[in-house]
C-alpha cells in the first residue's frame, strides 16, 4: 500500500492546480537536471512541520512522473 497509486491511498492528499507551483517546478527540475549533479547517488530529503504539504506536493510529483514517463519509485509512509 505504500506505492503512490494504490488502492489503500484512495484519498491521497494532492495539490490543487496552480498551488505550491514554485516548489513542485524546482523538485521537478531536481529531477530532470540531475544528470548535470557530478554526484549519481543523491536523494531529495523533504522536511517541514506536519500538515505543510510534502506528502501532497510529493504525490502530485510523483503523478506528473509517472504521466511523463520519468517515474522511477515511490513510497509513502502512513501513520494511521
């Protein structure tokens, strides 16, 4: 249940058109520019306080992606 699609995330939080832009465009170029990074192995660490949005900006990330074909891995975490 922890892929970005699955059935047990029916209610996944996602952005609403035109919200977070800035912040979606730069993980996004993070994405598609890391091949310029000298450096193979890197990781996007997300963090802020609970109830910012990084799950939702993260699984609207994760479908533009998959839409655009560059989708690699997800994974989500719940705490229920």
């Amino acid at each position: 249940g922890a892929v970005h699609d699955s059935k047990e995330r029916c209610d996944a939080p996602k952005c609403m058109s035109e919200t977070r832009v800035a912040v979606q465009d730069e993980i996004l170029s993070w994405i598609t520019d890391g091949h310029m990074d000298a450096d193979p192995k890197r990781i996007l660490w997300v963090t802020g306080p609970a109830g910012t949005g990084k799950t939702a900006i993260l699984g609207s990330i994760a479908e533009r992606c998959k839409a655009d074909g560059t989708l690699a891995a997800t994974f989500f975490i719940s705490k229920r």
